[in-house]
C-alpha cells in the first residue's frame, strides 16, 4: 500500500532569492470641475433689469438668458479660471501648459496583461523568464500559477523535487518559496510520494508594470509618476527710474513641471516665456511687468493634485518570452551591455 502523504514545514532562514531586476533610473482623463463661467452673473443682471410682474409675458420676451450665458461662457480668460470662485479644469490647465497634453493618464498595464494571458489559452505551458543575463524555463498558466528553477535531486531510494514560485501580475514579478516534494522507492521500484515541504519567502525581481506584449515577447518597464507646476526661477529687476529713483520688480519667469516617482530622477526641463531687455530708464509711474506665471501656480496646483501620470520604457530588454532563442538573446544583449559599463 502507499504510504499516505505528509507535509512537513521547515521554520528555516530562507534561502537568498535569484536577483531581482532593479527598476528603472509613468489617457483617460480624470473627470474635473466644470469650466468656470459668468453665466450666474449674466442671468442675475437678467432678473434685475427685467419689467415687473404687470408686463409679466414682455419680459419673458425679450429676456434670453441661455445666450447670455453661452456668451459668458465662452469669453471666460485665463484670469477666470484663476480667480477664488470657480475651479480650474484640466482643459484650462493644457491651454496654459501645453506641455501637460504630452503625459498620459492611461495604464498601458491591463491591456499588456490581457495579451500576456492570452498565451495560455490553452492551459498550461512553457515559456521562459529573463532575470540579469540569465535565462529560466517557466512552466504554468496564469489560472493555476507557475513555477521555475527546478531541481531534482536523488539519493538512494529517495527523490527530491525544488521548484520555486512565480507570482506575475500587472504590476510585477514576484518570486516566492522554495517548495518541493519528496518520493520514495517502493519494492517495485516504483517513486512514490511521501512528503513536502515549503518556505514562506517572497523576492520582487521585476519591480516594474508590464508595458507591453509584441511577437511573444512582454516588456516591464512601465511606471507611474505625479506631476507639480513649479516656478522655472524668478527675476528680481531693479529698475532705473525717469525721476532718478529706483524700484524692484519681482516676477515669475516660468515654470516647468516636476515629475515625482519612487526609483526615478528626472532633469529640470523650464517652460516659459522669454525676458525682454529693459530700456534705460523706466516710467515708474507704470505697473511693473506683468508676472504672468505666479497667480497660475496655485491653480494648477489643483489640477494637478492626485492625478496620476503613467510613462513606459522604449529602451529595455523584454522579460518574458514564448520562445527560449528569443530570451537567449536578449540575455546575449544585457550581458554585452553590463560588460561594456565603467569599472
């Protein structure tokens, strides 16, 4: 008869995990506000100007609130949307920083997982996994899970199979266990299952989301980011004055937007408007120039808050892949361009 099964669990240290690979150096457009209007103060001047009850069905006529307000609408500046009162939009927030329409609002994740899952269509499969410059042969499907690096070990009448674990989601790859299973020789010479074991350890060793899946090959080198508007730098100007005084202007030359990411740096890139070359002498009698940025920088602010941002690699090596040349390959490539970095 065969012996029944037993799990035996190992409250062991954990055995060091493969390396994991480290993270990079992120449009559907979150609902906003709606666009700040006048309308209310159009229709306000509508009611008080309108004939008193007695001409009731006069006034009705020559009233026409809605185009009033489509007018009011439509003439809204750049100085409504920062004024207290009505909440800036994204739209507003684009038309002041074009440079904003250039950053995404959409996950390229879930479309890229959705291709990754279709190479299990019909079950369980191989395929395989670059870590560093090295590659592994993956068995499992994204239903029942899947394993790698595993060994097989005998001694005398006893076999033992090590496998470890891999957890592939959207945003990663995880690495979990090791777990095996133990046989034994019976008197038919026949291996028999006796046993497991397992440990409860967990390695990220691909810290980024999947980006993308082309010709078997899936990528992970998506991330997501936030943004802030921040002034580029500020021009303190002294001025010479026609009457032989002196005064200070102080303004806002620009701003640029500051992504923010874990794992991540980015340059300052400035956006703005240029500094015209002051005349000798001023008319201090008149304003100093406009400090077009400043009264925007709050605003902004607001749209920007909890909106985030998601960019992808185009540089990187795939990860996963169908076929075992393919990630023969670009294992060839990383370790070419490991070795070819300064000493």
């Amino acid at each position: 008869m065969r012996p029944p099964a037993a799990l035996l669990l190992l409250a062991v240290a954990c055995q060091p995990a493969a390396p994991s690979i480290p993270p990079g150096s992120g449009e559907t457009t979150t609902p906003s506000p709606s666009e700040p209007s006048a309308a209310s103060e159009v229709t306000t001047t509508a009611t008080e100007t309108a004939a008193p009850s007695t001409a009731t069905t006069t006034a009705t006529e020559t009233a026409a609130p809605s185009t009033a307000t489509t007018t009011a609408t439509e003439t809204t500046t750049d100085r409504d949307a920062t004024a207290s009162g009505p909440s800036p939009t994204w739209e507003w927030a684009v038309s002041v920083v074009p440079a904003l329409g250039e950053h995404s609002q959409l996950s390229p994740s879930p479309e890229a997982y959705a291709r990754f899952s279709r190479w299990f269509a019909q079950g369980p499969r191989t395929f395989y996994i670059r870590v560093h410059d090295r590659c592994h042969r993956v068995r499992g499907s994204v239903d029942e899970g899947f394993s790698f690096r595993e060994t097989v070990t005998t001694a005398g009448n006893t076999r033992t199979r090590t496998a470890y674990g891999l957890m592939i989601d959207p945003s990663g790859i995880t690495e979990t266990g090791p777990g095996g299973t133990t046989y034994q020789r019976d008197e038919q010479g026949r291996w028999q299952e006796v046993g497991g074991f397992g440990m409860g350890c967990a390695q990220t060793i691909v810290h980024e989301s999947i980006s993308r899946e082309e010709d078997g090959v899936a990528y992970f080198d998506a991330y997501h980011y936030t943004l802030t508007a921040e002034c580029s730098h500020r021009i303190h100007e002294e001025q010479r004055c026609q009457d032989g005084s002196t005064r200070t202007c102080t303004r806002c030359a620009g701003v640029h937007l500051q992504p923010h990411a874990s794992n991540r740096g980015w340059g300052r890139a400035a956006y703005g408007v240029g500094q015209p070359v002051p005349p000798p002498l001023h008319d201090c009698t008149q304003p100093c120039p406009v400090d077009e940025w400043t009264p925007r920088l709050e605003p902004l602010a607001q749209v920007l808050e909890g909106r985030v941002f998601h960019g992808e690699g185009t540089t990187g090596e795939g990860v996963l892949f169908r076929r075992s040349k393919d990630c023969q390959h670009a294992a060839t490539r990383e370790r070419a361009r490991w070795a070819a970095l300064p000493r």
